[in-house]
C-alpha cells in the first residue's frame, strides 16, 4: 500500500477548500462574575471564514450521549479550514450560504469537539442554542 505524498495530501486540501463556500464566524467564549456571583457569558466573533454548512434535514436524528446523560440533539455540521481554533464552549455564526449574505445569521452553540479529517478540514457537531 501507498501512503499519500505530499502534493496528493495538498490536493486534498486544496479541494476540500474549495468546497467551502459559506461563510461563517467561530464566535470565542468569555464568562464574566457579576456583582452576584452569577456567571454571565459573552460570545466575541473572531474573523469571518469558508466553511461548508450542512443542516440536518430533519428526518436525520444525530444524538450524543453526554456523561451527564442526557442526549443531545445535533442539528447541523460545519467543516472548516484545517488549523482552525475552536472549542466546545464557542459558537458559530453563519452569515453566508452559497456565497448568499443571510437577512439573519444562523447561531449554533458547538455541541463537540471539532476533529479533524483525514488531515484535510475540521469538523464539529453543532446544536441550538439553549
């Protein structure tokens, strides 16, 4: 068996890129302690980026099992650009689909870590937001 060279893995790359053509905004977490005690969160956006949007298409049931357990419904995927920064505690703002600026951004809370595939992009499973 072959292992892929170099250029075959850059290729790679390059086409799953080019399959990126929405555009979306990993927004970062930050918890804050008011006066109370209480946590409040706050959701910076980062630079806007390609990515592939996929939404379920309702009839297509993706479940996580938390440790907690409880289930998790996952309501869409996004893929993004290999070495992108993201975390369960962020989100992601989708504010272009096929190149189309939306009248209103879809917001996901990511529901699991992103992984990476076959050293091409990442992915991550996204949920609503509670």
């Amino acid at each position: 068996m072959t292992l892929l060279s170099a250029n075959d893995l850059a290729m790679m790359r390059a086409d799953q890129n080019d399959a990126l053509w929405d555009t979306c905004i990993v927004q970062t977490q930050s918890v804050t302690v008011d006066t109370y005690g209480q946590g409040i969160e706050t959701f910076t956006d980062g630079s806007a980026i390609s990515c592939r949007f996929v939404p379920s298409d309702g009839r297509e049931r993706r479940e996580i099992n938390r440790l907690d357990g409880s289930i998790t419904v996952m309501r869409a995927l996004v893929r993004l650009p290999r070495g992108t920064a993201i975390t369960p505690n962020d989100r992601v703002k989708v504010t272009k689909r096929f190149g189309t600026t939306l009248a209103t951004a879809l917001i996901y809370a990511v529901a699991d870590v992103a992984t990476e595939v076959h050293g091409t992009c990442l992915t991550a499973n996204l949920m609503d937001v509670d």
